[in-house]
C-alpha cells in the first residue's frame, strides 16, 4: 500500500535535492538503474571524493529516496523509484485544477 505523500513528507526529499552534488548523484543513480551503483563508481562518474559523497549519499538516504543495500564489503546505492514516483505524483496531482482566490472585500 502506497504512503499517501503530504508537504512534510516531500519537504525533505526535495530540500536534500536542493543542492548541486545530491541532485547529480541522484540523476546518476536515476540513470544506473535498479542495479546502482557503489560509492567508487558514484565517486569516479561525478569527480567527488569518497567523504563528500559519503556526506550527500546519507543526506539522499534520509530524505528517504535513496536505499542503500551492503553486498560483503560494499555498500550498494539506488534510487527508490517508489518514493520518486510517489514525490511526483504529488508535485503534479493538482495541476492546472484551478485556485480559487481570496478577495479583499475592504
């Protein structure tokens, strides 16, 4: 069953997509796939040392669009296409319905 998303629960996702280096891991891992991809690979795509991007990644995973997966000794990173469309969904499930405007009537 779907989370039903609300402002404060886009908020977060959209505020961690804020900032340059997240919004490019996260069209990184959008491009990767479900396979995703490791911190190296991440780090050697994007020119971003390994603590930075440990930095960004842990923002992602917070904001709950990033899902992180250990396999041994590596630690695997993809988006959640879940939580992306449904972050979607409510960026455009109002859109073009109309607002209703609030006269003054002083």
């Amino acid at each position: 069953m779907a989370k039903k998303q609300t402002i404060k629960t886009v908020a977060p996702a959209l505020a961690a997509l804020g900032h340059e280096a997240r919004l490019s891991v996260f069209r990184l891992l959008v491009r990767a796939g479900h396979e995703g991809l490791n911190v190296g690979e991440i780090s050697v795509q994007l020119d971003l040392p390994a603590s930075t991007l440990a930095h960004h990644l842990r923002a992602l995973v917070l904001a709950g669009i990033v899902i992180q997966e250990k396999r041994g000794r590596e630690v695997i990173n993809r988006p959640d296409f879940e939580a992306m469309k449904l972050m979607m969904a409510f960026l455009t499930s109002e859109c073009c319905t109309g607002v209703q405007l609030k006269i003054d009537a002083a």
